[in-house]
C-alpha cells in the first residue's frame, strides 16, 4: 500500500514540479576533505539522468533537471515511489540502468525516444533503478535550507525502509574510501565523484558542489581530423564495429605539439574511405551544424585519454589526445559491439 500522511499540507510551489537542481563545476583531482563548507561529503558520479522524484498526497511524477516531466518514460520509478515514499517527499537523484555488471546509458536513451505504447516492453526488459542522493522535501515541509548533513541523516532515515529499485547513493567523508571508489567503481561505469559542503545549505541553479570525472587512457584509430592534415585541430576517433570503420568520439582542441605530432603520421585517405565530407559538431558528429571532415588513411593508432561515459562502446564526451602508438596496428585494437 502506498505510504500517506492524513491531511499533509501541499509542498511548496517551486517544490511541486518541475524542480531547479543544484549543480556541480568540474574540478580537475578530488578535493580534499577541508575544500567545502562543513567538510566534503562525497558520492559517486552516476552515469544516468538527474531526476526529482515529487511526492505528494495522490501521486508521484519524476522531472529532468531540464524541467521536463518524465514519469512515462520512467514508470516502474514512479511507482516504485508512489509505494515506498511517504507523501510530501522530494527527492533528488539519478536514474540509472544496469546491463548485466555496468551502466549502461544507451538503454536510457531508448526510453526518451521510443514510443509511449512500447515503453512497458522496456521496463520489462531492462528495469531502471532510481538512486537518492538528497532530500529535499519530508512530510510537505521545504528542506532546502537545512545543512547537507542534517538533510543527509534524514535521507539515510527514510532510505531504510525500501527496496530496489529505489536505492540510497553510497556517501562519506573519509577522502581515501572516496579515491577508492574513484578507482574501484569506474569498470561499472561511474565516471567519478561530486564533493558537497556538509555544511552547505541546497542551492538550486548553482554550481557550488565539485566533480570530478574518472580518466583512463585507451586506443583509438585515427580516421579523420577537423583542419587540414598537415596542421589537425581536433582527432576524429574511429573503431571497427563488424568490420565497418565508425566515429566513436572526438578529442578536445589539440596543443600545438599534440597538432605537429599528429601530423607527422598521418596519410591522406584513399577513395574507399567510409566517412562523409563534412561531420556533425554534435555528439557522434550529429547535430544541425556540421564542420568540413579531412578523412585520413585509418592506420594510425592514437592513445586517448577517456571517462568511463560510454553509449553502445561510442564515448559520450570529449577524447583528450595523449600520444601516437607506432608500435601498435589497427588489428591490435578489438572491435566495438
């Protein structure tokens, strides 16, 4: 039986949906345990959707941090909600689908497009979990003004009494259990972790927490670049899938010597080369605008450093370029599923 408070108050307008979101700036290394407010807190960075989960006495919907209501493309969370959550409880959080041990965000993706009469099909197949990290609302009274800690405590409360899929986000304050999370969870998927105040009160729209995304370097294939060949602003990555070269990222602007290196292995590309004259300047070179591509001879294989957010073995973020491999061939690199 849902969860109900007789004659709970409505919550507050700005916390009855859509909700404003407080917000994390990169950071480049884990800050430590003196950097914010009342001491650090730390928690994963879950590859998935920001989500507010609203609460009140009849019902329960789910909003983007866009602002987007999103309850039917995620109605096993709302349900879930609607049975374990008390009325009058906002919470924020990520929602999240696991593909056998890892995240996998390309599921996600399929929720926001398919069709709303095949949407019950997905979550049969592939069920998502909703993971709180905040509080924001309890008993249809405004917890935002609340220090994290005390918001936190009550959080870890009221998480005791339910089951998947709603979960409570790992949290603590012991710097060296946070770099091991660092370490030990990005074969999941998590790409790193946010640093908040514990002293800090909620701060919607604000970029007041930190994050940090975990890196490791991987190889890629040159097959084209943005600029000419002789002097590359940017390396488009690709990989093999079923024998076909794809795009599976870009790298941030290259530095000078990152250009010149670069340009000293690279051969122009012959007329079979798959790719198209000019690329997306969007995700996967998608996107309304597109740049002029110079298609290269896709035999050079280029180490990139990359984080742990993939679609479908496509990185979903910038590629940083770390260095030509000559001792390597394309045959050395395994293919992408």
């Amino acid at each position: 039986m849902p969860l109900s408070v007789p004659g709970l108050p409505g919550l507050p307008p700005e916390l009855a949906g859509p909700v404003a979101v407080q917000l994390a700036k990169p950071v480049d290394a884990i800050p430590p345990a003196n950097a914010l407010v009342g001491g650090c807190l730390y928690e994963p960075k879950w590859d998935g959707y920001r989500l507010v989960v609203v609460r009140t006495g009849t019902s329960t919907r789910v909003w983007s941090k866009q602002g987007r209501d999103l309850t039917d493309r995620f109605p096993d969370v709302a349900a879930a909600a609607l049975a374990q959550v008390p009325a009058g409880t906002v919470l924020d959080g990520e929602v999240v689908i696991w593909n056998g041990s890892r995240l996998d965000f390309g599921l996600l993706q399929q929720r926001m497009v398919t069709a709303a009469g095949r949407i019950g099909a997905l979550v049969a197949a592939h069920p998502a979990s909703y993971v709180a990290f905040d509080l924001l609302a309890a008993g249809g009274t405004d917890l935002r003004g609340q220090r994290l800690s005390r918001r936190r405590a009550a959080l870890e409360e009221l998480s005791g009494r339910w089951a998947p899929p709603m979960q409570l986000s790992p949290a603590t304050a012991d710097p060296e259990e946070a770099r091991r999370w660092f370490d030990d969870f990005r074969p999941a998927g998590v790409e790193g972790l946010v640093a908040k105040g514990a002293g800090t009160r909620y701060a919607p729209g604000r970029r007041e927490w930190l994050k940090v995304k975990s890196w490791e370097t991987t190889e890629v294939l040159a097959g084209g670049v943005i600029g000419p060949i002789d002097r590359p602003s940017q390396l488009v990555a690709g990989r093999f899938r079923d024998g076909e070269l794809v795009v599976v990222g870009r790298t941030s602007p290259l530095s000078p010597r990152q250009a010149a290196e670069l340009a000293a292995a690279l051969r122009p590309a012959d007329d079979d080369h798959p790719w198209p004259d000019r690329i997306g300047t969007g995700r996967f070179g998608g996107g309304r605008l597109s740049v002029p591509l110079t298609r290269v001879d896709p035999g050079v294989v280029v180490e990139v450093s990359a984080d742990a957010a993939l679609q479908a073995g496509v990185f979903r973020h910038p590629l940083r370029f770390v260095r030509v491999r000559p001792d390597l061939e394309p045959g050395d690199l395994p293919p992408i599923p």
